[in-house]
C-alpha cells in the first residue's frame, strides 16, 4: 500500500509496511524510485529500536508519535555485517527517507505529519 504523507509542505508518496516480516526486511537491498520515496513503518507505540542491515543507501530515520516528529537519525550509513549499530526512538510510526533529506528540507523533532490516507 501506498500513500502521501506532508511534512512542512513536503510531501512524500511512502511505501507503508506492517507485517513482521516486512518491518524487519525495511529497505534492505532496495532502492527508492519513481513509486516511493519513503518508507513508513506502522509500529505499536513505544521504544523501537532499527538497523541498516544490508540496505544500499544511506538513510534518515524518523520516529513518529501522535503525528509528531520526536527522533531523527541523520544520514544513517548502510552496515553489511551482523554488528550494525542500533538506531533508537520512541513512537507509534517510523519513518525511512533517503539519507540527508531532513537536513535538506529542515525537517526537525518537534514538526508534526499530516497524512492523506
């Protein structure tokens, strides 16, 4: 499933993932395209904690609760062994874009997502 989701008038058309398996494999060995760029994570509220395990572009992570923005990890780099450092938040949605975006388009903790579901 795809959908568009604004964070200060940028809008991103995501790739939304919920199943189990498809939160662990994330943007392992893929790449953004013209069908999405982002991918958005439904999680369960709480502590979440995601690697970079096998995926070929840096990325931005974003931990998202309530429509707030409340962790950013910049230009997170890709790992290809088993000993991947662990990028942490808190929130109920994560939040995968191409690595520097949100220092790009200064997207900051604090700045909240509208969603066109």
């Amino acid at each position: 499933m795809y959908m568009i989701l604004d964070i200060n008038s940028h809008k991103f058309k995501v790739k939304v993932v919920s199943s189990k398996l498809d939160v662990t494999k994330g943007m392992m060995k893929q790449r953004f395209d013209d069908s999405f760029n982002g991918m958005l994570f439904l999680m369960g509220s709480g502590h979440h904690s995601f690697w970079m395990k096998d995926c070929l572009i840096p990325l931005d992570i974003i931990f998202i609760d309530n429509n707030e923005i409340t962790k950013i990890h910049n230009n997170c780099q890709p790992c290809y062994t088993d000993r991947c450092e662990n990028y942490t938040g808190y929130g109920n949605l994560v939040l995968e874009v191409e690595g520097g975006t949100c220092d790009m388009l200064e997207i900051s903790e604090g700045d909240f997502i509208k969603f066109d579901w």
